[in-house]
C-alpha cells in the first residue's frame, strides 16, 4: 500500500494519510463535459481503488483525455462529481493538485534547460526545499532511467527520453496517485517498453495508484489490473483484463478472404456454438465457445461460397476483439 511517510512532504502541505481501503483513491460519478455542441465525455461513473494501477482504453476523440483532465481540476465537468485522493475536484482544487502526479500527451519541457535543472524549477514549485529536492531528485531517478541526459539540455533529447523526464518530474513531489495520459504514444517499441517497466515499477514497489490512458492494447493488457473502455464519451465497459477477455468468447476464429457472398455471415452465425460474426475488409471473425470443434463447419461453409479463402486461425480473444464487440469498432492502430 502507497506509504506517505517514505518520502518527505512540500512544507505547509499537511501530510498525506494512508489511503483506507473503503475509500477510492479515484471515484467519478456522473461526469459530463461538453465543447459547444459535442459532448466529449457523458455521464462516465468509474472509481480506482488505492495501489491499483487501471487502465483507461478508448480510441482517439473517445473522451479518455477529457476525463483525465476533468480529474486532475484542469477542466471543470458540466455536471457531475469526482474526488481524488479524497477531495473534490471542483470544491477543493488546491488540495487534489499537491497530492497528484500528472503527465500529458504533450511534454511542456524547456529545451534550453537541463533535466535536473527542470527537476529542480519542479519542485521549487511543489514548495521543497533545497535539501528535500536534493533528496527527490536522486530518488526519482532511482525510478526513472534517464542516466548522463540528467545533466544535458532537453533540447538534445530524444522522445523516450523526454517522456521518461515528463515521468520523473510528475513524481517530484511524491504524488499519491499519479495520471499518465498516453504516456508511450509516438515511442519506438524499446522506449515503449522501458516506459512499461517504470510504470509497473512505481506500482510494484511504491504502491503508487496509477490511472493510465491508452490506445494501445498491448499495454493496458500488461500493465494494468483493471480496465475501463470508453466510447463516445460513455463507459461501456469495466473490469479485469482477463475478464473482460473472457466475457465476449473462449475462442475465435479468423478468416482472411477475398471475395464477398451475402449470404456468408448469415449462414456462418447459425452455426452451433457461434456467439457472433463480423466482418472488417478481407477478415471475418467468428467468435465461438469451442474453436477447434467449429473450425471444419466455418471452413466448409466458406470453401462453398463465393470466396477464396486464404488462410483461417484460431486464437484467444484479445482487448480488440472485446472493443469490437461492445462498440463495432476497432481501435485505430490494433492489430
């Protein structure tokens, strides 16, 4: 469990109290938020238990960042409430702002400043002292590997590198729950992962609440215990990855093919033991409670009709397939 008393508090910030397990680390009730005419975000209820690290997965204008903004009081909500860390976000600004961690998709880092120089403007800001910022700053780099970079202008950094300082400077001033908003978006893959790993780090080690925003599926899978998906603004669904993986099938079949018959989802959805049938360009999946006993019936239909078929798996359902399900669309980028 997150230990408030590991790390030193900014002077005239009255110290963070453990969090009790009867009360969230993040809870929303009826979040709505609207720009003119178009409602980002509507009636979203969702609550984060402390230590957990959930995961917030939707595709892009689905309302994920509207909802972080909304509860690190950057965005006030049109109705609504929420609490973070115990205190409004509306009512009680000031308080959820010293005891939050918060890193945007967009870095606002000064390239003509080194990062221990921009580490230590932080934590001037969070009211440290030149000793208590000494101390943070060494253990913060404990956290995040940035190594000789520390001590080079930011100018001369790269994008992972200046996403894992964005990390470093959010964790300052020991945050109890820290928002990351598409922290890994536009790294390579070996940034991608080294990211994954602070992450799970400040977590494993720390008992640090995390609520992480996403559209990549791979890492709400691995990182997270929980995951809420939203789309066009509502919750539409929640829980373990494994159990929300669970929920749509046991198996599913995919078929790349050319061609197209009407005929062929309808005659392949009668099939015993087929929950459901959809088709994305040249693939059709087919979800199913037993693949291998469905996979000769799918074949045989397919090979009959006026298509060619070119190949047919059978995998495990994935975050995508439950996307698929629940909204009729893939996330942008999902294999």
């Amino acid at each position: 469990m997150y230990d408030p008393t590991r790390y030193a508090q900014p002077p005239g910030v009255p110290p963070a109290v453990e969090p009790l397990v009867s009360q969230p680390a993040i809870k929303a009730e009826g979040l709505v938020r609207s720009f003119g005419p178009h409602v980002a975000v509507d009636g979203v209820d969702l609550e984060v238990r402390p230590g957990e690290i959930y995961g917030f997965l939707g595709p892009n204008g689905a309302g994920k960042s509207t909802v972080v903004r909304m509860l690190c009081t950057l965005l006030r909500p049109n109705q609504g409430s929420a609490w973070v860390a115990g205190h409004d976000v509306v009512h009680d600004p000031q308080s959820v702002r010293v005891r939050i961690g918060v890193a945007l998709q967009e870095a606002a880092l000064d390239d003509l400043q080194t990062g221990r120089e921009l580490l230590r403007l932080q934590g001037r800001l969070f009211g440290l002292t030149p000793g208590q910022i000494k101390r943070r700053i060494a253990e913060v780099l404990g956290m995040v590997d940035i190594g000789d970079a520390i001590d080079r202008r930011v100018g001369g950094y790269s994008g992972g590198m200046k996403r894992r300082l964005d990390l470093a400077m959010a964790l300052i001033h020991n945050p109890e729950v820290l928002f990351l908003d598409e922290p890994t978006t536009g790294l390579d893959p070996a940034s991608r992962t080294t990211v994954w790993g602070e992450v799970a780090r400040l977590n494993r080690e720390l008992g640090m609440t995390i609520f992480l925003t996403t559209q990549y599926l791979e890492e709400a899978d691995v990182l997270a215990h929980r995951i809420g998906i939203i789309n066009r603004g509502k919750l539409v669904a929640e829980g373990p990855p494994g159990t929300l993986k669970r929920s749509i099938a046991d198996d599913v079949l995919v078929a790349e093919v050319i061609g197209d018959d009407a005929d062929t989802l309808t005659r392949l959805g009668r099939l015993p033991g087929v929950r459901s049938v959809t088709r994305d360009g040249d693939r059709i999946t087919v979800r199913v409670v037993d693949g291998p006993a469905v996979l000769s019936p799918v074949a045989l239909i397919l090979s009959g009709d006026h298509v060619e078929v070119r190949s047919i798996t059978i995998r495990t359902p994935t975050l995508d397939d439950v996307f698929l399900e629940l909204t009729g669309d893939r996330i942008e980028g999902a294999v």
